[in-house]
C-alpha cells in the first residue's frame, strides 16, 4: 500500500494527496491516509474528507510498519535520508530531501510511506482528469454560496487571494514565506484589466478585516467573508469557478487557481514564493502561469 502522510493546512493536504494518489492510481496500489498529526498540529485540521477522494484512514499499525524499529536503522535512516531517501530501505520510506520537483518520486511503483510536501504539479499532472475529479467538493454549497456562484457565473470573475494571518502573526513563519505587497496586487489587477474586459473582483483573505480597509480597487468588486476556516472549501470551489485569478504566496490559492477549467484562465503569481532563498521554489508554478 501507498501510505501518505498529511499535515499543514487544506493547501498543503492536497499536494500531499495529488501526488501519492498519482503513484497508486498508476500502479493499482491502494491508497491510505495518514492523519495522525493533527492529534498534535494545532494550526489547521484535517480537510479531505469534503473532497471526492479515495479515503482510507491508516491505522497505526499500518504507520508503523513503515518506519525504522530499531536505534541503529533510525540512525541509519537519519543520516541516509540527508542524500537520496529514495534508494534507501528498497523505497520503503520516502523522505522528501529538497523542496524542488524530484523525479524519482515517479519510478515508485511499490508500497511506500511519503513523508514530503510535494508542491509541483509535475508530480501528478499525467493524471489530472483523475486529480481534477478527485478533488471536486462533494458538498452541495448552502444558499449564500450559491447566491456568490451565480453572480461569479454572470461576470467576468477574477478571484483574487491576500495570505495573511500565520504569515504576519508568526514571526518564524513571516521570515520564511513573507506576505505579498499591495503593490503586487494592484499591479496584477492592472495586468489582468489590460486582457479581461469589465473584470469583476472576487477578494478571499484569511484576513478580512486588514483587507477591507487596505486594498482599494477601482473595478467592481466582491469581498467574500462568509466561509471561515471550517468551511475553506467553500472559498476554493469559489475561487475555482472564477474565470482568472491573482493568487498569493499560499498553496491554498495556488489550488483555487489549478482547480479552475477554464483553458483560456489567466492566472497571475508572484515569482517570488519565500522570503528565503534556503527553498527552490522553481518547480511550484506551472510554466502558463504569469509571475510577477
């Protein structure tokens, strides 16, 4: 089996799921979740189960059968994973070592345990049908949402995401990915006004308040503010169904973005994804996309 473990927030989660659901949906290997984390990961919940993914819940037992028993084989493991984990214990236990596209994640064709991020499409785009389906949300929207759906429908929508939150609030985390600047904002909207006539903003901030009174736009627009972090969902299938989208720094958009069909979307991305250079963030945007 394909055990996959989850952590991070709705984002996050996806990654993790795309790219093992790519390894067990090619090789007819079952898949399993591992989402034992959140009994200690306080920041965000699990969040898969509003999707039509293939949900199995690993138990224990199963966890720890991947995972080295002994003081030496951990031992062993630490060191050997600073090279290439993926020949290491006949790919047994995959441990992602760097933060850009690794290839070898795609020869895996047996029983595995994932332990990475995975934040490249590359990993699981020659299955995207099944992706796409996947992680369609199976959860009808309540009649504010579908109010917002309809009036996305009749527009020439443009969602448009400010991350702010963690990434302000926490200091650790600020100087790892930093917050995007209303600079970049405005001149992303500009660069969409300039293809997209009558553009109609849909704005989503985990951070409504510091957004409804910092970014004024001179084009219509929608602030969303209904679905808090439980109903996160709701915010991407709406940031989905908008026929462009300026996204943030943020995984969470980055998906609203991919999830989006329309195959004429303009989608517009700052190049710059940490505020660090300690990451390879070269892989994390697909090459269609405008990065600004």
């Amino acid at each position: 089996m394909i055990i996959v473990k989850l952590i991070g927030g709705l984002g996050n989660q996806l990654f993790q799921y795309a790219a093992a659901r790519r390894i067990s949906y090619l090789h007819h290997i079952p898949l399993k979740l591992d989402i034992s984390e959140f009994e200690r990961y306080k920041l965000h919940n699990y969040s898969l189960m509003h999707f039509n993914i293939i949900e199995e819940i690993a138990t224990q037992d199963e966890i720890e059968k991947f995972k080295p028993q002994h003081v030496f084989s951990k031992l062993a493991f630490k060191l050997l994973n600073r090279f290439n984990a993926l020949n290491i214990f006949n790919q047994f236990y995959i441990m992602e070592h760097h933060f850009h596209f690794d290839p070898n994640l795609l020869k895996i064709n047996r029983d595995a345990y994932l332990d990475g991020y995975w934040q490249s499409e590359k990993y699981f785009l020659d299955i995207e049908p099944v992706i796409r389906k996947e992680l369609s949300i199976k959860i009808p929207p309540d009649r504010e949402n579908e109010l917002l759906i309809n009036k996305i429908a009749n527009s020439n929508a443009v969602s448009l995401h400010i991350r702010r939150a963690d990434y302000v609030a926490n200091s650790h985390t600020n100087t790892i990915h930093g917050t995007c600047s209303l600079d970049y904002y405005h001149y992303a909207v500009d660069k969409v006004a300039e293809k997209v006539q009558t553009p109609h903003f849909f704005i989503f901030s985990d951070d409504p308040a510091w957004t409804l009174k910092n970014l004024k736009l001179k084009y219509p627009a929608t602030f969303v503010t209904k679905n808090g972090p439980d109903k996160n969902y709701e915010d991407l299938r709406l940031m989905s169904l908008c026929r462009h989208n300026i996204i943030a720094n943020s995984t969470f958009s980055w998906w609203g973005a991919w999830l989006n069909p329309n195959p004429y979307k303009t989608v517009i991305a700052p190049k710059k994804w940490f505020n660090t250079e300690k990451f390879d963030a070269k892989d994390v945007l697909p090459e269609s996309w405008t990065k600004l």
